[in-house]
C-alpha cells in the first residue's frame, strides 16, 4: 500500500532539526518567564491562562509577552544572523 503525501527529503529534515536545536538554545539563554510564556503561548495558552499559570496579573501578559517575543528575536539574530529569520 502506498502513502499518498509530501515526504521530506533528508535535506529538509535536517533544516527542521537545525531550526528546532536553535529555537532550544535561544529559549534557554533568555530569562526563564520570557521562555516560559513564549512557551506556553505556543502551545495555545489564552492571556488569562498565561496569566493563571505564571501567577502574572492577566493586564500585564500582553506587554510581557512582547517584550518576550523582543528578547527571542533579539538573541535569535544575534546567534543567527539577520539573513536566518523570516
């Protein structure tokens, strides 16, 4: 039986392995509620349960989520390179 689909070449599986270990290493080099919510955020977690899980006042998440998202691109490019982010 033969399994209709996109297949990824070996090329691009050790591109999606390469961008996974450095989204890892780039979390865990920024401060810890940065990667937690960012983390969390990924995952599909609303502000009010970002806000619950990280005992975080639910006004705040917003602003601290951006500044999360900042901080991960910041030290992504400094890491990467400009010509490395989308």
């Amino acid at each position: 039986m033969r399994i209709f689909g996109h297949h990824p070449a070996p090329d691009e599986l050790f591109d999606s392995q390469l961008e996974k270990d450095r989204v890892r290493m780039v979390l865990a080099s920024i401060p810890k509620r940065d990667a937690e919510l960012l983390v969390l955020r990924s995952v599909g977690f609303s502000y009010s349960e970002l806000g619950d899980a990280l005992q975080l006042k639910q006004t705040s998440v917003g602003t601290m989520l951006s500044r999360a998202q900042q901080a991960f691109k910041n030290e992504y490019l400094r890491r990467f390179g400009h010509d490395q982010q989308q």
